[in-house]
C-alpha cells in the first residue's frame, strides 16, 4: 500500500525541481514578453470591474511556432506588442494567442472557439490554416479574420488576408550579399520549397545575379522547419564550398549562424531582425513590420469592414524594412547601392521578375 | 556536375561532417545500447536529449563554464534516467509507451524552461576545436579527425570503451545475462533490478550528452524542439548496429555521411528535388540492412519487466 | 462483492493515475502564476463541456482509435509498428488521389473507392517493413522510422510540385497543399459539429477487430505467432506470412486513418514541412491508445476518446488560461507515465483473483503445488 505515495512523492520531487528552476528564472526581469502575458491573465480574471472603461479591441492570433523563434511568429507577436502599446495598453487592445499550433486540425479548432468568444478580429497565422479559415468564417459573420501569408481572402467578406512581398527584402538582401562577397560564391538555407520562404530565396538569387551575373547561389532545403542541426551543418557545407555569405529562411536557421559565426562568414537574416545572434557577422535582416496591416485592418473593422480586402508588406509601405546591423562595418558604397536599390523597388524603378513556377 | 562530388573538398567535406553528425547519435545510441541489452527498452531517449541539451546551455550561459553544462547534463540525465528505471524496475510499466510519456514530458518541460529561463534564442560560446599541432595541419587527414571538438572525440572514445565494458568486463557480462535470461542471472545472485537501474540511468545520462554535444559542442544554441527526432533516430540506430558498440558506429557514421551527401549534391546544384536527396540517408539505411545477411537476435528479455519467481 | 468493488477500482485507475498528473501539473501551474482551479476546469470544458466540445474530442479520437485498432493487431503479433505516422500520410495522398482524379461517380462510390485507396496505401507503407522483417531480418522499429522520414519528404515533394493546388501553383505564395475535394466527395457529418462519419467507421472497425483476433484463425495465428513464435511454427503456422500480415494490417488502419482525416477533417492535405501538421501525431498518439486499451480493440475506443479529451482540452486550457502550449505538452507527458505505471495494482490485483480463484476451484494438491511455485 505504500507504493503509489513513493511514486507519487517521487514525480513530485522530481517536478517540483524543475519548476522551483523557474520560479527563479519568473523573478528576474529577462521575460518581459512574460511579465506582460501574466498581467494580462490576471487582468482577464479581474475583467467585471472595468464596466466604465470603454470595450477594448480583442484580438486573437493563432502561431504555427513559438512567439520567441527569432522568425515568423515572432515578427507577429512583436507588431501585437507594438500595436497594444501605442494604443494604450491591455485597457484599449488585448489580445491573446496560441503558439506552437503545427497541427493543422488544432489550430482549426482554436480558430473556432475564440470566434465562438467573440474576439474582434481571429488571426491564423500561417498559410495551412487558410483552409481552417474558409470553413469557420461563414459561421461567425460578425466576427472579422485575417490570414497569412498569402493575397487570398476566398471571396468571403469577413477574411482579410495579408502576406509579405518577402521577395523584395530578398532581393536587396541579395544585391548587397553579392556586393560583399568575394569568393563569388552564396550559400541559401531554407526549409521547404514553398511559400514566404521560397518568396524571399527567388528574390535573393534574382538580386544577387542582378548585381554581379558571375554569382553563384546556390540553395540547400532542410526539408524542415526545426532540424537546427541539419541546417547547422548545412551551413558547414556552404563554407566548405567556398561560400563567404549565406543566408537562410525559418526559425532552424539559428544552428546555421552560429556556424557562420565561427567560420567568420557574413549573414543575412529574415522575418525577424536576428543581429543579437551573431553581432559580428550579422549585416542586415529584412524585418517584417505587421503592425501597420494590423492597424489598417483594426480601423477597417472599427469602420464597419470585417474583411474581403488582402494587405501586402512591401518596402514602399513601410512593412518590410531592412535592418542594418550598426556594429557591421558596411562599405559606403555598398551602402549607397544598398539605399538606392531600396529606393529602387520603392519607386518602381527596379522590377524584380521572379522565377517562373513549377 | 556528379563528377564535382569526387572532389578532395567534397570527400572531405562529407566526412569530417558526417563525423560531427554522428557524434550526438553516438553517445545516445550507446547509452540506448546498454540498457536494452540488460532488458530495458527506452523510447524516451529525445527527450532526455532535449532536457540535457537545455541544462547544459543553461549553465553554459548563466555561468559560462562549459565543463559545469557538461555536469549539469549528466545530473538532470540521470534524474531522468533513475525515474526511468523507477517506473520500468519497479512499477512494470509498459516500457515503450512510459518512454513516449518521458519523450512528451521531456519535450515539454525543456521547452517550458526554455520560455522561462532564458526567454529568447541566445547564443553561447561552445567547446572549440582542438587543434593538435601537426597533424591538424596534415592536409585532408588533418581537416577530418584533428579539427573536432571535444566532446566530439569522447563520443568516438566511447565506442571501443563501451565496446570493452559489455564484453569483457564482469558488468558486461552481468548485464548481458540480465538482459537475455533474468530468472537465470537472477538465481546465480545478479541483482536484476540493480543492473538495469545503473543502464538506465547510464543511457539517461548519455542521452542527455548527446544534446548537450549539440547544445554547447556543435550547435551553440538552443531551441525549442531542436533535436527534431534525433532521439528516435538513435533507438533505431541501435538496431541497425545489431546492439554491438561497433555496429552502431557504423550505423551512425553511414547516416551521417550521407545525410552530409545530400547536403552536398544540394550545394552542389545537382539537379534532383530537394526532397529526394533528404530521403537518401533513410533509405540507404533500410538498403545496407536488407542487403547485409548478418543475422543478430535482440536480447531475449527486451521490454519484459522481471518479477522474481513469476 | 469485493471482487466487483475491485473491478470498479480497476476501472477507475486510470482516472485516478490521471489526476495524480493533474496534480503535479497544478503545482507547475500555480509557478506560472495561473489558478489550476480554473485552468482544469477549461480543460474538462474544453474536452467534455459542451456538445461541441464532446465533438471535437471524438474527432480528435478517431484517427488515435483506427491507428490503434493497427497497433492492436500488430502489437499482438508481437511487432513494433511505430510507423504509424507515415502510414498516415501515404493513405491520406492516396485517398487524395482518388477523391481528386477519379471523377463522375457517385458521392458514396468514390468516398468508398477513396477509402480503399488509402487502405492500400497504408497497406503498403506498412507492408514493406513486414516484408523487410519476415524476410530481411530488419528490425521493424528501424524500418518503420525511416519510412515514417521518407513518407514525409514524398508528400512535401508531391505538394509542392504534382499534387500542388492548381491555384496555389500559379500564386506567388504556392502553399504546399493539394486542391479542396468536392462537396459531395467529403464523409458525411454526424450532428451539426466537426464529427464526421470516419468515427462511426472506427467504432465498427474496432468491433470487426475484435472479431477478427478471437473469432477467426487468421487472429488466432497472429496472436500465436506473437505468444511464442516457436510453438506457432511448430504447429505448421508460416511465422513470416503473419509477421508481414500484421504489420499490413497495421499500416493499412493508419492508412485509413489517414484518408478520413483528408474526407472527414480537412478536405484536403497540407503540409507544414513536417508529418506532425498533418497528423497531429496520431500515428504515435494511436500506439499510446492502443496500450492503454491493454491492446485490446474494444477498451481502445475509450482509451481513444481519453486521449483525444485530454488533448483538446489542453488546448482550450492553453487558450482560456494562456499557458505555454510547452506546459501541456509536459502534463500530456506526466499523464501517459503516470496511467502507465498504475497498471502495476490492476494486474496486482488481477493476480490476486486469480490466486483465489484458484484457491476455491483446485483440488487441495495442486493448491499446495501452486503456492509452492507461486509468489
């Protein structure tokens, strides 16, 4: 009879070690991102006395990946920071979100149930959730979605669909990769040939040619979005060959800067600004700003518009930026070309043709 | 183009990478070794990898001392290990499906550490490369075997030591009896029990160093979920080398090369999908198991929890 | 009287082994600053609260059940078919197949054919391991693992290049899926919920099984080849035949598995790169089923909706309490460890009826032999 005490007792010792570690860890003040999930939890349960406050904007989001993968995610979860701040906190706009919803069939039904809550505005973040979405929106006529990456809102009123012309950023990303190499050779990592990562390696190979057409990119797909190893060593793979830049698309590619780190070989990074991994070797990330589509559509649905409009970043409207690394000494001239070619897509002046498809 | 893949820097390349890759299979098909030789099946090896590639980072980070990640792993290894043991040894629990509960908790809590403890992907400065005078200068041999890390040269270290430790030692011998005939190990005064707590907490312990051989070693990162089914891929290995420390170097080295193959006739803009050249290292594998005829029966007491005079 | 309080007690330590979890799961909630009060509460809402909710738990259910029904049969032959999941995947691109080319039939005709198709497909994605270990000598959780990577890269290829949308293809951002079946070609829905006819077909199939394993001779010899493959081929029973007849089996309910998921849940298949967006894991979540189901085809229909429960409902709980998703997966983790090392007093006690059984029913001899050999 004393048996099940013992394992109980057991498991719980060995839990209560883990999280007596975290409870540590809550009270230093590195998790920010932290602090404010709590508050807003406790705020939630606190919600009855708030009556004379005006109803504040809620917004749910729905995140293939962690909120803190250095990549897609967390380029969303950072504009909804962004966007609560400068509305004027948890009061104005509170929002709440699923991470880490890979599969498809869960994410489909988080979807359905914050609708079923009555959020203003349901955001699936992540191109497989659009089928999800042409299912669900029907049902909830009131209630607004956006979806992304992509321009395609099914013709339904209440979708709003945004994506990222991350081509763009990849083009100029490229023009200034070839600029810098010296050896001639580029080495890409990426995921799986699909999608915004497909976008933003075509646009890079496109700018990289562009800017000297004896450049030779050449790409390596992990056929994974989380194999940190595989990309590590895919990275190895390029330097071997003799590549002196890389970049790559995708939260797994932190394995492959920090080999181009060690190698001392220069990066570009995507989605999210990822200098803080490699301060040394990082020169400039195209930056995802969702912000400015989140504003735009928050005021649509204010307005009465729940969707049936799709949202492009681009460099000309501000939601694509690059972002430079201010401890990388970047050539002025390779500066200059990098400005213009920027100013170039913004005006229209540069047109980047990509690829045909398969 | 194919003919780009013979070049010295591509043989090269392949092989110091291929042994870089095997290094964290290594330690974990080893550790995975041990205990199903002495009866114990354990599916849970991802997530004591993860949980040890956390812990080693952890300290790695917070306190910058590599040796003391090291250390951290092989604690929380063999916490992971010991509940391993409890659950098989002494509750009888179903030892494939307990190791799948220790792989979603494992999973789970290093990544629930992760968010708390360190909050964002950092970077660490990891165990540098050895670099041993003259011979890692010879050209080619010096790129291959004198420019790894250290706890790339351990796992290697491991192999003919594990190799040793099953076969001729006394220990070997104990575990092998207990993993192929308990009752009689049993009546000849070989605690059962005993010998397969200290495999599993010992594969416990490897498992965990085999992530942090990623986590401060090799990657110098870490993510949530970044052994992606490395763990798995080890327990199959273990079968691939016939549960004999050699075979799994073989097994592991084969996987890797020509896992770092396709990386190659990726780069090299060898025109076949993506896709096709990812799935040459799962499929040679299969093939070099279906065309070798070795015949190797697993330890008779696999995956069956002892109970005295059952 | 005892012995039915004590077949209660068995009944409900999984329930019991489950809120242990829970509870060392409300130690690490309340760390996290978040009432476990009302985050079980979402949980049990989330699973079991409401129509929909019951709904979406037996969706959940139905995939872990019809892999499990494979692992029932596979397990019992005694092989370790953990490929489940690219079992899953070849059946749902065959199923596809059919459902996307095969055109002017009726609705239930080519539902029916799709079906099939992902039976076969299944069929074959576990068959070749059968072969690979009746014949070959390789080790079946090798094989199945590595077909479970390359079933994976087969559908990222096909989705992104011959199986691509036609839509999608000519978009510039070409999302790896393959195009929406017809209305009339989707598995009818039950009630006005998620839950699709795919989960009425498991419950039939698991009492077919269970037929199949105690009624016939295929079953009985797959059940003899997996007690002692010695005796079996002694008997004049072709160990390998039923070694490769299982692990069939096997892949072919996770094949259809598969197949319902694309004509039940999805209407189409997409894929995130890996096999976990399409399957959400069943192919592994099934084996856990099956095993709590003590392999058994009727007890792994609850073990099922169990599981698809807890799930869902930590979904909800993640939503309503905003708990790191990483939290439930550790507690899914706690809770499969737990259930599965409380069947240690089951079998205890299974052991002691016996004894007694034994006691009352045996002559005085035997009884002295049996509790010399005995504990």
């Amino acid at each position: 009879m004393k048996k099940p005490y013992v394992v109980l007792i057991g498991l719980l010792v060995l839990s209560l070690m883990f999280s007596s570690c975290a409870t540590a860890a809550t009270e230093e003040p590195a998790a920010a991102a932290e602090a404010a999930q709590v508050e807003e939890a406790a705020e939630e349960a606190e919600v009855a006395p708030m009556e004379e406050a005006a109803e504040p904007f809620r917004v749910a989001v729905v995140m293939p990946s962690a909120i803190n993968d250095v990549a897609f995610s967390q380029s969303m979860y950072e504009a909804l920071l962004f966007v609560q701040e400068k509305m004027g906190g948890a009061d104005a706009f509170d929002f709440v979100y699923s991470e880490n919803m890979f599969v498809v069939d869960d994410a489909a039904a988080a979807i359905r149930d914050y609708a079923t809550q009555g959020y203003d505005l349901v955001i699936a973040h992540g191109s497989q959730y659009g089928s999800s979405l042409q299912e669900i929106a029907p049902d909830f006529p009131d209630t607004s979605f956006a979806w992304g990456t992509t321009v395609d809102t099914f013709g339904i009123p209440n979708i709003f669909a945004y994506e990222a012309a991350s081509q763009e950023g990849g083009y100029v990303n490229g023009v200034i990769a070839a600029s810098l190499s010296t050896s001639k050779k580029i080495g890409v990592i990426g995921p799986i040939e699909t999608g915004d990562a497909k976008l933003y390696v075509d646009g890079f190979k496109v700018g990289a040619e562009a800017t000297d057409p004896a450049i030779e990119v050449s790409v390596n797909w992990t056929g994974s979005f989380s194999d940190v190893a595989l990309a590590s060593e895919a990275a190895t793979t390029h330097i071997a060959n003799g590549a002196d830049v890389l970049t790559g698309s995708a939260q797994m590619v932190v394995g492959a800067i920090g080999k181009a780190q060690e190698s001392d070989v220069l990066w570009f990074g995507t989605q999210a600004n990822q200098t803080s991994l490699a301060p040394s070797i990082v020169v400039a990330s195209q930056v995802y700003h969702w912000e400015g589509v989140l504003q735009e559509m928050i005021g649509l649905i204010n307005a009465g518009t729940l969707g049936g409009q799709s949202f492009t970043l681009t460099l000309a409207n501000g939601g694509e930026v690059i972002e430079f690394n201010p401890d990388y000494a970047l050539p002025d001239d390779v500066k200059a070309l990098a400005d213009s070619t920027v100013q170039g897509i913004i005006d229209g002046t540069i047109t980047i043709t990509l690829p045909a498809a398969e | 183009m194919i003919s780009d893949l013979f070049s010295t820097t591509v043989i090269i390349g392949i092989i110091s990478s291929g042994i870089r890759l095997a290094t964290p299979y290594l330690y974990a098909s080893l550790g995975e070794t041990f205990s199903q030789r002495s009866g114990v099946l354990n599916l849970g090896v991802e997530g004591q990898m993860l949980m040890g590639a956390f812990a080693a980072f952890y300290v790695a980070l917070k306190f910058g001392s590599l040796w003391g990640g090291v250390l951290a792993a092989i604690l929380v290894g063999a916490v992971f290990g010991l509940a391993m043991a409890f659950v098989s040894n002494n509750l009888h629990a179903a030892q494939g499906i307990s190791g799948i509960g220790f792989y979603l908790f494992g999973l789970g809590m290093s990544n629930l550490l992760f968010q708390k403890m360190i909050g964002t992907v950092e970077t660490v400065q990891g165990f540098p490369k050895i670099y041993i005078p003259f011979l890692s200068d010879i050209p080619g041999i010096g790129e291959i075997f004198f420019s790894h890390n250290i706890l790339v040269y351990i796992a290697f270290f491991l192999v003919p030591v594990a190799w040793f430790v099953l076969n001729k030692t006394t220990l070997g011998l104990k575990i092998r009896a207990v993993g192929e005939n308990p009752d009689a190990a049993d009546s000849l005064g070989v605690s059962v029990i005993r010998v397969r707590y200290f495999t599993v907490i010992f594969g416990g312990v490897m498992s965990a160093l085999g992530g942090a051989s990623l986590s401060i070693a090799l990657l110098n990162v870490f993510q949530q979920n970044m052994t992606s089914g490395l763990g798995f891929i080890a327990v199959a290995l273990v079968y691939f080398g016939g549960w004999r420390p050699w075979g799994i170097l073989g097994g592991a080295l084969l996987f890797s090369m020509v896992n770092s193959l396709q990386l190659w006739i990726q780069v090299l803009g060898i025109p076949i999908p993506s896709e096709i050249a990812l799935m040459m290292p799962y499929i040679l594998t299969i093939l070099v198991l279906v065309v070798s005829t070795s015949k190797v029966r697993g330890p008779s007491a696999l995956s069956k929890p002892f109970e005295r005079g059952d | 009287m005892k012995s039915r309080l004590s077949s209660l007690l068995d009944a409900f330590l999984p329930v019991l082994a489950t809120l242990a979890a829970l509870l060392v799961g409300a130690i690490m909630l309340l760390l996290l600053k978040a009432n476990p009060l009302v985050a079980y509460k979402a949980l049990w809402d989330g699973a079991f609260g409401s129509t929909n909710a019951v709904a979406e738990t037996l969706v959940k259910a139905t995939p872990f059940l019809l892999v499990g029904l494979g692992i029932c049969i596979s397990f019992r032959a005694n092989v370790m078919n953990v490929g489940g999941e690219g079992q899953m995947i070849i059946g749902a691109i065959f199923a596809t197949w059919v459902g996307l080319n095969v055109k002017g039939m009726p609705g239930w005709v080519l539902i029916t054919l799709a079906m099939l198709a992902g039976v076969l497909g299944g069929g074959i994605w576990g068959g070749i391991p059968g072969i690979l270990k009746a014949y070959f000598n390789v080790n079946e959780i090798l094989s199945t693992i590595m077909m479970n990577a390359i079933a994976v890269q087969l559908m990222n290829y096909l989705l992104r290049g011959p199986m691509i949308d036609p839509a999608q293809a000519k978009a510039a951002s070409q999302i790896p899926q393959t195009a929406r079946l017809e209305e009339i070609y989707r598995l009818p829905r039950l009630v006005p919920t998620r839950l699709h006819f795919g989960a009425l077909i498991a419950v039939i199939l698991a009492i077919l099984v269970y037929v199949l394993l105690w009624r016939t001779t295929l079953g009985f010899r797959i059940r003899a080849v997996g007690e002692n493959p010695d005796a079996a081929k002694y008997g004049g029973i072709k160990v390998q035949r039923y070694v490769v007849i299982a692990l069939l089996l096997g892949g072919a309910f996770a094949g259809l598995a598969g197949a319902t998921q694309v004509f039940g849940v999805n209407y189409r298949i997409i894929t995130d790169g890996s096999s976990t967006g399409f399957t959400g894991n069943a192919g592994f979540n099934g084996i856990v089923a099956a095993l709590f189901g003590q392999l058994h085809p009727l007890l792994t229909i609850p073990a099922s909706i169990f599981f698809g429960g807890l799930l869902v409902g930590a979904n909800t709980m993640q939503r309503m309490v905003q708990v790191p998703s990483a939290l439930i997966t550790a507690l899914n983790g706690l809770v499969v460890i737990f259930v599965v090392s409380s069947e240690i007093w089951r079998k205890k006690r299974q052991r002691r009826r016996e004894v007694v059984a034994l006691q009352i029913n045996e002559p005085p001899e035997t009884q002295a032999k049996s509790k010399e050999t005995g504990a």
